[in-house]
C-alpha cells in the first residue's frame, strides 16, 4: 500500500489518496489508516467508528512518527488493537503510513479456520472411510451372491431331491408334505379329499415284450396324461415303478369323485403310440375320501393301497372305494369296475 500511495503524495492529490485508502477498509479488520510526511505531520487520517461507517479523523493533525530507520515497524499490541508503521519510500523517503488492526477479526478468521479444518478432516475421514468401505462392500456383495447361489444351488437340490427324474413329478419325500397340505385344505373349506392309489395294469408286459426303453416313455407320457386330467387343487405323485398317488381335491359329491375318476380310467386306456411300437396299459385304482375316512396319512396310504389290490382282484382297468368297516354305509357300495 505504502508504494501505491507514493505517486498521490508527490502529486499532493488527497482527494484520490483518500479515495484509495477508503478502498482498503473493505478489509473489516482496519479501523484506521492515516498518511503523514517524514515530520509526522498528517496528510490524510480515516477512522472506523463504531457503526462500521468510515470518516475523515481531524482530531489526528500530528503523529510522532519512529525514531528507527526501518521501514517497518510494529509500535504496540493493546485491547485488541495492533499498531504498526511503514515507511513510504518508493526509492526516496515521502513519508509514513500509520495503520490499526483489530485482533477480533483475526480471532474469527482463525475461528473460520478452525472450522474449515474440522470439516476437511471429517470429509478426509470420510474419504478414507470410502476407500476402506469400497472393497469390503464389494466383498459384502461377493458374500451375498455366493449365498444367493447357495440358496438357489439348495433349492435346486431340494426341488431335485422331491422330484421324480424320469416323470418330473413329485415324488415320495415330497408325500408327506402334500398330503399335510391336501389335508388342510379339505378341511379348511369343508371339501371332500380323494386320496388314491394308482397301479398300472399290464405294465409288466410293456417291458417284458418291448424292453424298458420303451417302458419309460410309457410312464412319461401316462404322466404327461394324468397332469393334464387333474385340477388346480389336485397332485399326482409317482411313488416309484408304475405306482402313482392322486390327491384330489375339492369335491362336495362322491358322485363328482366317481365322475373324474371315470375319466381317467378312459383316457389311460388309450393307446401309446411309441416309434414304430403301440402299445396299451390301464388303470386300477384304490380311494379313500377323507375326512369320512380320518386317520394318519399312513393310514389312509393304507386303506386306498387296499382298495387299488380289491380292483384289481375285480377284474383291472376300473376304480374301487375303501370299505370301511366302521362306516359301511358311507363309503360301501358295488365295485365300480367294468
């Protein structure tokens, strides 16, 4: 500042001194600024009062300038004001520049500081904490995919393991659970349940007479029949060879019972056609009705593997109730064979 002012004294144009040192206390921390010539007399004096506005100090007609010969010196720290003096001298000796400082806004500055440093050190420490966050959720995720996998690896086991691998029906790990379910559910919406157990007849033949090739595709496409025959609340399951469990639900009737079971017995009679090979197998099959018949799954098994052995006794190819000797008139009737 002092080189800056040393033209305008020169030129004694006070009223652009005074111009550029108004400039300066755009700086909140000035609260004066005053211009003499090497005697200490006054040529310019700005003084900040006490509501912040800045004005002509002619009260300060004489300042006793520094004995020393440096140009620069600090005179005193006092109340939150530091003193200081500079010596105009662009080359030859013009004069002083006398300025105050307030502390207080060194004080907030510093505090401003303070403050700035606190935030860069909690985002530096947020930085550092993404970094070290960046592999491990990464890690994280890596777990959460191979346990993902697993569970779906499981299932697929599961699914695999209760599953029938030449039919894709359920198989005998998976009974118990949909006779629990079928069970439920019948007497939940008071329905009648058919539980029956399916034999194939002539099957035996199929594989003696054309080999077990061909056996095979027989129990597939049978299956393929019996899934497109049975209803929303029905299930087949294949419990292994040519031996077959239907759980039917949602009867009100026997007679609505008897009436799909008449359809299955007709459309497993048709005729398989394999390759160059036809060939023909039927049906002999055992019910119990639950809830009339209400035992252990165990024991109804029971009861309609009895009914399927007395249809086949019958004659084969038809259908045949459980008789049961405690509800002879519920569940007894001619055998329904042909």
């Amino acid at each position: 500042m002092a080189t800056s002012v040393s033209d305008l004294i020169v030129t004694r144009d006070y009223g652009a001194l005074e111009a550029m040192l108004r400039h300066s206390f755009a700086n909140e921390a000035i609260q004066a600024i005053t211009i003499t010539d090497l005697n200490g007399h006054v040529l310019v004096s700005l003084l900040r009062k006490s509501d912040d506005s800045v004005v002509l100090d002619f009260e300060s007609q004489q300042l006793v300038t520094p004995q020393s010969t440096t140009s620069e010196q600090i005179e005193n720290v006092n109340q939150g004001l530091i003193s200081a003096w500079q010596k105009i001298d662009p080359g030859v000796s013009l004069g002083w520049l006398y300025i105050k400082v307030s502390t207080k806004f060194s004080d907030e500055i510093l505090n401003h500081m303070k403050h700035n440093m606190i935030i860069f050190v909690i985002l530096l420490f947020l930085m550092a904490l993404g970094i070290a966050f960046y592999p491990i959720y990464f890690e994280v995720k890596k777990m959460n995919a191979r346990e993902q996998a697993l569970i779906l690896s499981n299932d697929e086991l599961s699914d695999a393991a209760h599953h029938d691998p030449l039919t894709g029906l359920p198989n005998r790990l998976a009974l118990e659970r949909l006779m629990a379910n079928s069970m439920e559910s019948a007497s939940a919406e008071s329905e009648l349940l058919a539980i029956c157990f399916l034999d194939l007849d002539e099957f035996k033949y199929v594989n003696d007479q054309f080999g077990h090739k061909v056996g095979d595709l027989t129990l597939q496409c049978v299956s393929d029949r019996l899934r497109n025959i049975i209803r929303v609340k029905d299930s087949v399951i294949r419990l292994g060879g040519d031996e077959f469990l239907l759980l039917l639900g949602g009867f009100q009737t026997r007679a609505q019972v008897e009436a799909l079971l008449t359809r299955m017995i007709i459309t497993l009679q048709g005729p398989v056609r394999i390759g160059g090979s036809q060939v023909s197998v039927g049906a002999s099959i055992g019910v119990t009705l639950f809830p009339f018949d209400d035992g252990e799954v165990s024991s109804l098994l029971e009861h309609a593997d009895q009914a399927m052995y007395q249809a086949k006794l019958d004659g084969k190819n038809c259908w045949k109730f459980y008789q049961s000797t405690q509800t002879p008139n519920i569940l007894s009737g001619s055998a329904e064979c042909s």
